[in-house]
C-alpha cells in the first residue's frame, strides 16, 4: 500500500520524503493556511521534493470552472492529479478531463454509490472520507470494504485512497481492507514509526552491551 502525505508544509513533506515512507501527497489551501505558508510557495516546494502523485483540488464549484481550473493544474507538472468534488458537476468534467488524459482524484466521498460512480466514469483515485464518517458514529471502515468489494466485482482500476486518517489504526485498516493508497498526516506517519518497547529494547540493548565491556565489530 502506497502513504500519502496530506500537507502543505514543505518541511513536513520534506523529512517524510527522506525517510522514505512517503510515495506521494495530498493537498489544498485550508491546509497551507494552517501551515502559514502561501499556498502557490507550498506547491512548487512540494513539486520539487516530490516525485511521485500530488493531489491538487479545484476551488470552482460548477463544471466549467473546474475543467478549466484542472487543466491548469494539470499543465504545472507531469505528477499532478486533480482533485474534483464528487458531485453532479464534478462527475461532468471527471468525464471531461479523463478525456483529455488528465489524472482525476475524486474526493469528498461518502457511500459506496458515488465510488460506484467515480469508477464507472474512470477515475483515476477515488478518497472516501473514513475519519469523518467515524466522527458522526457511521463505520468508515465499513464503508471501505463495501468499495472493494464493488471494484473487485467488476475490475475496476480506480485506485482506492483511504482519507481523513486519524490515527495509526486506520492507516492499519487501510492495509488489512486493501486499499491502494492511504494519505495522512505529519503526526499520524511519525506514530507509525515509534512504538515504545522498540525504544525500551534499543536502551536495554545498548546498556547490555556498555556492562559487558566487549569491544563493538566496526
């Protein structure tokens, strides 16, 4: 399974990038205004640190407007897949950008109908929000399973991006329900790392070896 980042602080997608456990990012301007960074400066950041997708969403909320705008951001870099909202006006121009070859992240989903929908019109990624399904006492997880098992059914290539993570759990929900890419934030990919009895076995490890006075191989 694939990790996102969902970011716009460059430092943030940085150090992620150089660990290595990030293949790609997601992003919008909410997320650059907490950041406190001009949201054109965090892009073109990102675009240089990261090679691999970068999800990047439209603000027009009418299908002119959003092809228009997708095209755009499709035309900053060869990594950008554009990010529509999954209404009757973003279905339109996921059908019209998919046309022209453009890579289509359809968002904001929340039942198994609109990912029916998404793949059926090609899209490229489709992200149901988990996180604030659970937040309103829905399962987000079952939600997840219900859109595998639709893709599975009839093949379809629309890759499956488990969104809204809160937490390291569902980052591990991702995996076990077989999505293809989970995004998630800075805290959340730090927690992934950790776990405190491997940093009590390293302790315990290195004071063994300080008593037992022997000299290292190297």
């Amino acid at each position: 399974m694939k990790l996102f980042i969902d970011s716009a602080n460059p430092k943030e997608v940085k150090e992620m990038w150089e660990l290595g456990i990030i293949d790609g990012v997601t992003t919008n301007p909410t997320l650059a205004t907490k950041a406190g960074i001009e949201y054109k400066k965090a892009v073109e950041e990102i675009l240089e640190t990261v090679d691999g997708d970068i999800s990047l969403e439209v603000l027009a909320t009418e299908t002119a407007g959003m092809v228009h705008e997708g095209r755009q951001l499709a035309n900053l870099h060869h990594n950008v897949v554009v990010k529509l909202p999954t209404t009757g006006d973003g279905l339109k121009a996921l059908q019209i950008l998919t046309d022209e070859e453009i890579r289509v992240n359809m968002t904001l989903v929340f039942s198994a109908n609109q990912a029916l929908l998404v793949a059926k019109l090609g899209a490229y990624i489709v992200s149901p929000f988990v996180g604030r399904l659970d937040d309103i006492g829905q399962s987000g997880i079952d939600l997840i399973h219900e859109i595998r098992q639709i893709y599975n059914n009839y093949d379809y290539e629309t890759r499956i991006l488990f969104a809204s993570v809160r937490s390291p759990l569902h980052v591990k929900e991702a995996a076990l329900a077989g999505c293809e890419i989970a995004t998630c934030p800075f805290d959340v990919l730090q927690k992934l790392v950790k776990h405190p009895l491997t940093d009590k076995g390293l302790k315990t490890f290195l004071e063994d070896f300080k008593e037992s006075k022997q000299k290292p191989l190297v």
